[in-house]
C-alpha cells in the first residue's frame, strides 16, 4: 500500500586566462605502417573497432595531457630535484643574494637588504624552505634558467613596488559591487584553494558596465583581481608538501560573446599580470560550460600564455561538469550548483566527517539506497548525486510493520544534468526506513554519491 505526502525537502538548482583551440582537437593515432601492413584482416578490423569504441574525448591533447604525468604539479623537495635543476635553484640563490640583497656601493647601512616576497624572505638563510618554493616557482616559469627567472623576480618586485601591491589588501572599496563573480571556495584533494571565475555573471549589463565600462573601471576590476590572488596566497602555505598553488574553475556558461571587445582587452591584461607576476600558481584550470565561441576567443590570447600554462587547462562539457570536477575535488568540497555535496552552512550539520558513500549503477539496472530508522520520531535529511545522471529516481519510507502503509516522499522523475544535487528530508513517526530507488536505464554504467544525516528528537 502505497499513500502520497507531500515532502518537506527541497532541491538545488548554480586568473582567468583563454583556451587554445589546438587543446580541444582531436589527435590522429599513429600507426606503424611496417606492421599494418602485415597484420592479418580480422585482427585489423579487431583494432578498427576498439578504437571506434573509445569515447571521442579520450583522443583529445587534453585528454593525454591529463593522463602523462609529467604535466603534474612538481615537487619541492630538494631531493625530487635533478642536478640540473639543484644547480639552477643554487644559481639563483647567488644571483639574489649578491645582485639583490647585497647593499650597492655608496648606499647606506651596508647591510644585507631585509626582503620579502608574500611574506616568505628573499634571504635563503633565513627561511630556506619556503625561500626554495619561491625561487623555484621563478625557475620552473623559466624553465630553470637562473638569470631568466632571476629577471622575472626583479621584474615582479619593481611592478609590486610601483603597484603598491603590498597594501593593496588594505583598499576595501575595490570590487564591493563585483562579488560574485570571483569566489574562493574549500580545497582539492591536495588540500590546494579553489577558485571559481563565474564569468556568466557579466551577461548582465548593469554588471558588465561596472567592471568594463571606461578605462578607469577596467583598471579597477584589474586591480580587484590582483588583491583576490593575494587574498588568496594568503591561505596557502609556502614549503616542501604544503600547497602552494590554486586550482582555478572558469565557468563560462551565459559568458558574454565575442562582441564585447571590452572584456577580451581585460581578460588578455589579467593574463599578462598574473601570468608575468605570479609564476606556478596555477596547478591547474579547469574550463566549465565552454560554449562554440570560446575556441576562437582562446585563440586570441593564446600567444599570451606559455606552453606550460596550456598544459594545465582541462576541459569539461555541460554534461561532465561534476565527473570532471570530482578528479580533483572531493564531492563535499564542491558547490551544488555543479553538482557536489557543498552548501553553506552544511559543516554545521554534517560536521568535519561527510560520511560520503558511494553505489555503483550498472547498466539497464534499478538499485536502492537504504538508510534504516529504527526509532521513531527522527528526522532524516540526506544529499544525493548522481555522475552522468539521466536516471529515473524516487524516495519512499518503508515500514518494519508490514501492516503499515509505504509513504512515497518524492514521486518517480527523471534527473537530468542541470537538475543538480537532490537535498530531502524526512521524519519518520514509526520504525522502518528510507529507500532511495535509483534506475539506470541507459548502457552506461554510473555511480551514485551520497551522505546522510540522522537527528534523534
């Protein structure tokens, strides 16, 4: 016996730097003639077919750059280094120490100049670890060459100098009406800061106007995203292990088109700023909600980023937002409105333990979550996600008396991927259960991810 209630739970709806369109198109696979000619018919076919099989983003260059792991982030303990690499950091050692440092003839003092960079000290003496992560930033911007890097930190402390970057924290008039377009938001799996550019947020021409609408604004919107990254090195921790770099999500959905030159001009400055100014602080960008127009955008500032910065992008569709995410970003760390477990306030529900679980969905199958009451008067409140979605779900509670009537909580639908992560709640006047029914009928195998909460009135 089935009796439909209506349900007290309800259900969430959600540096910046371009793409190259040379990341997003196919590769050809290489063969070896020598070999496919030889090879008899039926194991050619054979060949033909698994790679027809292959899903098309598998073939991708952003794809193979995912997979090779020299685009990882590298290590900055002295012994990951090579002996090139120790040589070039000692080089640059010297190079800060006699042409930076070192008091120039004629000053007063004549001593060793006390200087700082986000709050680590030049001087390797005095703080050698942190000091290593700094200068080997430098370094890996300029591919171990010491007197290039050594170039590029002069450069950046004059800029810092002349920006008056280091009170730039204390200027609390920049970008009050541009909030939400730019937020910090928990950490990756490395327990790196995440970054979300919600560049949609511009569409608006009220919003657009206020950071692009005159030179002064521009500079202005400028500066605000330079005081948002030292904000945000503010939370990171300079030594060997420690994170020392962001991971950057760029949600391009509703972005402003090609038509609007004034944000291009702005986006290719901020490049050029963060990229010159604030070496390897990327670990990688992922790019969400891409729409056609992008590609040719990307191409424009392209020459603009190096190779390095190129190897760091990934690249997700509207469809594979969340999957895409999850690679590097625990389910409860990312927002609802890309398909995670994170709202505001849940730490004070869920605690510091998620207790996140996980129920694999085989193709063309029907399976349930189920989560046992057996007290009464309880309430019961739980997230779900699904990867791929395209599923048929439902959530009853079910009775241990077998005379008592099964109360369907929310009816039998279709989740979609823009339907989000599915937030209930329900109290329970007798013994028995939640069933959350999860149907599959597609060919694809897919995983559910949940986590629940259980308060005893």
């Amino acid at each position: 016996m089935t009796a439909e209630v209506l349900s007290n739970g309800s259900q969430a709806t959600d540096p910046v730097s371009g793409a190259p369109p040379e990341l997003v198109k196919s590769v050809a696979t290489e063969t070896e003639p020598d070999t496919a000619m030889v090879e008899p018919k039926k194991e050619q076919e054979e060949k033909q077919q698994q790679v027809e099989e292959k899903p098309r983003e598998s073939t991708t260059l952003g794809s193979i750059m995912e997979k090779n792991s020299s685009f990882r982030e590298e290590s900055n303990f002295l012994t990951d280094l090579t002996e090139s690499e120790k040589k070039a950091l000692f080089e640059l050692r010297s190079l800060v120490e006699t042409n930076l440092l070192k008091p120039k003839e004629g000053e007063e003092g004549g001593e060793v100049k006390d200087m700082s960079l986000w709050g680590v000290p030049l001087l390797p003496s005095k703080c050698p670890e942190s000091n290593n992560v700094i200068l080997l930033k430098f370094l890996r911007a300029r591919e171990f060459k010491a007197k290039d890097a050594y170039k590029m930190l002069e450069k950046t402390l004059q800029w810092r100098k002349e920006s008056k970057i280091d009170s730039i924290l204390e200027e609390s008039s920049l970008g009050k009406d541009l909030g939400s377009t730019f937020y910090m938001s928990s950490i990756d799996k490395e327990g790196r800061p995440v970054c979300y550019n919600l560049l949609g947020a511009f569409r608006d021409e009220e919003m657009y106007q206020k950071a692009f609408g005159s030179e002064e604004k521009k500079q202005e919107f400028l500066r605000w995203r330079i005081q948002l990254m030292e904000m945000g090195i503010k939370k990171l921790e300079f030594g060997p292990g420690k994170p020392s770099s962001f991971v950057q999500v760029i949600d391009l959905k509703e972005a402003p088109g090609l038509s609007k030159k004034e944000i291009r001009i702005a986006m290719k400055e901020a490049v050029e700023l963060l990229q010159d100014n604030y070496p390897e602080f990327v670990a990688k960008t992922i790019f969400i909600n891409a729409p056609f127009w992008y590609y040719a955008f990307g191409a424009l500032i392209s020459p603009f980023l190096t190779q390095r910065t190129r190897s760091k992008f990934v690249f997700a569709r509207p469809s594979r937002v969340t999957e895409t995410l999850l690679k590097y970003i625990p389910v409860e760390n990312i927002p609802v409105s890309y398909g995670g477990l994170k709202r505001e306030g849940d730490s004070e529900i869920y605690g510091e333990s998620t207790g996140v679980q996980e129920q694999v969905l085989k193709a063309n199958s029907t399976e349930s979550v189920e989560i046992p009451l057996p007290q009464a008067g309880t309430t019961l409140l739980w997230d779900l996600t699904v990867l791929g979605w395209e599923v048929n779900y439902k959530e009853e509670f079910v009775p241990s008396d077998e005379g008592s009537y099964t109360i369907l909580i929310q009816k039998e639908r279709k989740l979609c991927y823009d339907e989000k992560t599915v937030r209930n709640s329900f109290k329970n006047t007798e013994p028995g259960k939640v069933v959350l029914t999860i149907d599959n009928p597609t060919y694809k195998k897919k995983k559910a991810l949940y986590r629940y909460k259980i308060k005893h009135c």
